[in-house]
C-alpha cells in the first residue's frame, strides 16, 4: 500500500513529460479544489476497503472469496453503468474483452465460492430433520400448559 501511494509521488518529483505534469498539477493542487473533500472521502474508504479486503485474502477461512466477490461486483456494476448509460445517453456498450473478463470473475467466484459445499449442506439439512434437531413446524394437541412447555425453546446444536 505504501509504494502505491510513493511511487506517484516519486514520479511527480523527478518525471517529466504531459501526463507527470498533470500528477504534479493534482498534487499541488489537492486542497484548493471544490469538489477536494469529496476525493478525499472516496480515497479515505477505497483504502479502507483495501485494507480490509487484505485481511479477507489472508484469511485461510472460506470467506475467503469475498475479496473476488469484490472485484467481481466492482466489474459487473460498471458493466451494467455502461449498459444504462449507452441506452440512456447512447454511450458506448462495453466491450468483448470485458464481458469476458466478467465471465471469467464470475467463474472464478463460483468455483472459490462456498458452493461447493452444497451437498454437505443438503445432508446435514436431511439429517437434522431426520433426527428432528431441526423443526420447522410442529403440531401439538393438548392441554394449554403443555403448550407453553413445549413452545419454550430448548437447546438444539447448529448446522456447521
């Protein structure tokens, strides 16, 4: 994260060329801009983001993929903006190259995803109805004390 935000820095000092002098141009300028708080906002979360998105990544539990899930819905909000916009204000449709990048994210998110544990998941539904530690809807036919001893919740282990 550090070389991100110094090697900009570095570059505006001692670059040269059109495109450093307009890094130079926005480094000098950071404050005096109107609309400079709400950079600094977006620059202060986006980092956030980063760092916690850091954490997810190493992080060896399976949330682990939120990270892509990240990226991936980063990728696919753009796509549909361009959509919207291109139908809106007839701008330009996204391209092949990124529809594809998008597949290949959402691909990569269904694979890392915990979805694959979904047959686990399926037995251990079966299995807790089956032994009934899982009880959506329960009948009872008796007397009104009885029912408010069985409407008392009991300890029941979880679905891991």
């Amino acid at each position: 994260m550090s070389v991100l935000i110094l090697f900009p820095v570095v570059l505006a000092a001692i670059g040269r060329g059109d495109g450093v002098n307009h890094l130079r141009f926005g480094f000098t300028h950071l404050f005096s801009a109107t609309s400079a708080l709400f950079g600094w906002a977006m620059a202060l979360f986006y980092a956030a983001l980063g760092i916690f998105l850091s954490f997810l990544y190493l992080d060896r539990r399976e949330n682990t993929f939120c990270m892509p899930l990240c990226a991936c819905s980063s990728l696919l909000s753009g796509i549909v903006a361009s959509y919207l916009l291109g139908w809106w204000v007839r701008g330009p449709a996204p391209s092949r190259i990124q529809i594809c990048s998008a597949f290949f994210l959402i691909t990569a998110l269904l694979v890392m995803s915990p979805l694959h544990h979904l047959p686990l998941y399926i037995r251990q539904l079966k299995s807790a109805v089956l032994g009934r530690q899982l009880v959506l809807v329960e009948f009872v036919h008796s007397t009104s004390q009885e029912m408010t001893a069985v409407a008392q919740p009991t300890a029941v282990p979880f679905i891991t």
